[in-house]
C-alpha cells in the first residue's frame, strides 16, 4: 500500500465491491496488529442475501471478544444477537439483488465498525484477505488495503504425518511483510524463526505446506491433548478411554507394585551464565544409537506438542523433543534421547547402567504400568 486510504474513501470502494461480490465470495476484514485472532468482519455472498458476521461474542469461537460497551454499540447501530446460524458473532444482513443504496449503506456500516467499535485510528490498521467458499481460489480487490495471505506448514519428523506432526507453523504476510509463528507446547501461537531456518537448510525436520482446514484440525487435536491431559490418569482408571486394557496378567490396574523413577534432565543444573552444567559421562560414538533409540522408541506416557531450545546451541531453532516416556521401571523426557545422539551426552548414571543391563532392549510394557509412569508426573 503506497498511498494511504482515508475511511472516506474505503467507504466508497466498499460500495463498489459490495455491487460485483460474485456468489460464494467470501471477504475478511482484519486489525492488522492482530491478523489471524483479532477483531475481524467477514462478509459472505450468498444466492439470495449478503451476510456480514462480527468478531467474537463468546469465548472459544477462535476471535477476540469485542468489549461490553463496545457490543452495546453494536446492538444500537442494528446489529443482530449472535443466534444459532450465527453463533458467537453479530451479524446483519442484506437482501439479494440490492440496491445501490443499500451497498452504500452497509460499507458504511463496515467503516463505522472498523473505525468506532474496533477503535482502529486509519485504514492502515486494517487489511482484508478474500476466496471462494466453492473452490477456494483467492480473490485481490481495489480497497487501498494491504491483503493477508497465511500459510501452514507441519513439522514432519521422520515418524510423522502432516495430520500429526511433531510441530505446526504459520507464515502471516501482510503486504510485503512476514509473520511467522508455531503452535507452542500451551496451544497458544508465538512469534518463530524455524520457517526463515528452513529456508536456509539449517532444519532437522521437513516443512510440508498443509491447508488451513488440515491445519485447523491439527491445532484442535493439540488444544485437545493440552486440556485432557490433566485428566489422563482419572480417564484411563475409569475406563472411559477407549481402547484401554481394564488390567494385566499382574492384576488390575492400580495394583500394588514398585513405581517408575524419573530421570533427571541432562541441561537441569547451570552456571552464572546459564549455560548448561554436564555432570554425565560422554558416550562412546557406537553407544551413542544404541541408547539414543531405547529412550525414543519406548511407550509414550504424556505427549508434549512442539519443542524447546537446544541449550548448547542456541541459534538453532526450536529442535529439542519434549514427550515422555517409560519402559516400567524408568520414566524420562525424550530430550534425552536427542542429548545421547547429536552430542553423545550419556542420561545419569544409573539409567544408563539400566539400559546396558537390558542391552538396549525394550521390554514389554503393559498398561498399569503406563499409568504408574503417569501418575509419577503428576506427582512431580
């Protein structure tokens, strides 16, 4: 955008978008600070009407609620209620075919909400992007604002799939400008330099563009691990998870044996510079494998989304694995295994001499132990 728009005058190329909108087109008007789960307007052009939604009225519906005093003004500039064929946005709609003046009245209608209920100071904060719900083809209008494109991409790890990947990111451009984020370990997107790092050949991991739709799922699935986890041990003893062995060849679940031990991190004690204290022994180049796949293939206990830092190489992006796992008489964070293989850094010492004893061979784990192996991580 290298002139910049008045409201004056968005109010006039609204009107004449309004008027060739074809069916199915749908447009988004969003802030500009906030491009992807701030305030938003959508219009959506529909055989027989043209039907604007606003915001977010309840919590949960993937937009910022709009303030109380700021939905009071909607309610007295006309806007409808959220109801059941528009749940958790206000909305209004007009007639199909319209006049010229009804075109007219509602880019008005849009400005004043930019302008008064989004609190926006000039077209500027504002930018649109545009599609066909039929085909999903993207649209570019004449609004003097710049336009939003948002691409995803999954982190594929060699064991991943793109619908369940170890990782999921966004770029956001708004103009010329990019924005890049992941989905952090809490659910919530935060600002990334893995996409720019993947570009550069400094990732690991495969970047694989996915949909937005498959990109929603993913971000559901995660957001669901996130609030059920919590709950894994209550679940999994009352039986309401499914697939869940009701108990063993050791006897119910809950039965009385000795529990799991929780490894210590590798990177947990620091210095004055915060740089990581290394009190474990360095393993041979051939153990190095060998221990590495015992701790990342044993039966998963509690799934942890995205990743940290290396703490001994800072500049990579985020690469460090979170999830933890059991083989029923330890219980250890997956970063272990990422420490042993790229640096050779060996787990505590009795953990390492438990591995050797089993010769790097996994045991059979039953699901009590599983849950004996949860529950030392909810104590801890």
């Amino acid at each position: 955008m290298t002139v910049e728009t008045t409201w004056g005058e968005l109010t006039v190329r609204l009107t004449g978008l309004l008027g060739r909108l074809s069916d199915g087109a749908v447009l988004q008007l969003h802030e500009v600070a906030r491009p992807v789960d701030g305030y938003f307007a959508q219009l959506w052009q529909r055989t027989d009407r043209l039907v604007v939604e606003v915001s977010a009225a309840a919590p949960g519906v993937g937009a910022a609620r709009l303030p109380a005093e700021r939905e009071d003004a909607l309610r007295k500039s006309g806007w409808s209620v959220p109801d059941v064929a528009h749940p958790g946005h206000w909305w209004r709609e007009l007639a199909w075919p319209a006049p010229a003046a009804g075109h007219a009245e509602l880019a008005a209608h849009l400005v004043r909400l930019a302008r008064d209920v989004f609190g926006l100071a000039s077209p500027k904060e504002l930018a649109y992007q545009a599609w066909s719900s039929d085909d999903g083809r993207r649209f570019a209008f004449d609004l003097g604002l710049d336009q939003i494109e948002i691409r995803y991409y999954a982190r594929v790890a060699p064991d991943d799939t793109p619908d369940r990947p170890s990782g999921l990111l966004r770029r956001v451009r708004i103009g010329a400008v990019d924005h890049d984020e992941a989905l952090g370990r809490d659910g919530q997107w935060r600002a990334t330099e893995t996409v720019e790092l993947a570009e550069l050949g400094e990732l690991d991991d495969e970047l694989v563009p996915i949909e937005a739709a498959v990109a929603d799922r993913v971000t559901a699935w995660w957001r669901g691990l996130v609030e059920r986890q919590s709950g894994t041990v209550a679940e999994r003893r009352s039986g309401t998870v499914a697939e869940r062995k009701p108990g063993t060849a050791d006897g119910p679940v809950g039965h009385d044996r000795p529990g799991p031990r929780l490894a210590a991190a590798v990177d947990a004690e620091r210095d004055e510079q915060g740089q990581p204290i290394v009190r474990t022994p360095r393993l041979a180049e051939p153990d190095r494998t060998a221990v590495a796949t015992y701790l990342r293939t044993a039966p998963l206990v509690a799934v942890a989304y995205g990743f940290d830092p290396d703490p001994f190489d800072p500049a990579r992006p985020e690469i460090v694995p979170l999830h933890f796992r059991t083989d029923g008489e330890w219980v250890w964070s997956e970063s272990l295994a990422y420490f042993a293989q790229r640096y050779g850094i060996a787990p505590e010492v009795d953990l390492l001499a438990h591995l050797a004893g089993r010769r790097y061979q996994l045991p059979a784990v039953d699901e009590s132990a599983v849950i004996r192996a949860a529950d030392l991580l909810k104590e801890g």
